[in-house]
C-alpha cells in the first residue's frame, strides 16, 4: 500500500477543484471541519483520518464521474481540502518527532 503522502501527491481532479482545495486548505482548521465531516466525537489522529478522508472523497469522485445527482460539489470540495490541510499536520507532526 502506498503511504499516506503519496496517495495525496498522485491524486488526480479536475484542475479546478484540485485549485480551490489548496485555496481552501490554507484556513483548515481540524477542530471544526473535521468533526462536521467525521461526525462529532473524539478525532482519529491524522494517519487514520486521511486514509477515512480519502475513502469517502473516492467515493464522491465516483459520484462526480458517474454524474450521479446526489453528487455535492461543496462536499467534494470538503472531502478535498481536508486531506490537504491534514496532510500538512500529518507532515508537520512527524518531523517535529524527529527533532
């Protein structure tokens, strides 16, 4: 299985969506966009919730392909800026255990 980094750096959208999730991803704020998206709770730590993060966005891409009419621009927009925003915690908490 590939790590987690590489599945963020190969994943393919349409440009305009993949622009307005890094946009999007500069005001991430794990506390309040993850729980709307996870559901309210105890948050799983960022290696569990982008490999959850990056499931449900596959399946809203399908929806996208498929041009399913339950298909949510906006929360495939959300399932695309929080694995960007967690990735950059994801990465900042790993090399700050090895410092």
């Amino acid at each position: 299985m590939q790590d987690l980094m590489t599945m963020i750096a190969t994943l393919r959208r349409p440009r305009m969506l993949a622009r307005t999730a890094k946009f999007g991803a500069r005001d991430y704020n794990r506390d309040r966009h993850l729980q709307r998206i996870l559901g309210y709770g105890s948050l799983p730590g960022s290696g569990q919730a982008l490999l959850r993060l990056m499931e449900m966005e596959k399946e809203v891409n399908e929806q996208r392909k498929e041009e399913d009419a339950a298909y949510s621009l906006v929360r495939h927009l959300d399932l695309l800026i929080a694995p960007l925003g967690e990735a950059q915690l994801y990465q900042a908490n790993r090399a700050s255990a090895f410092q």
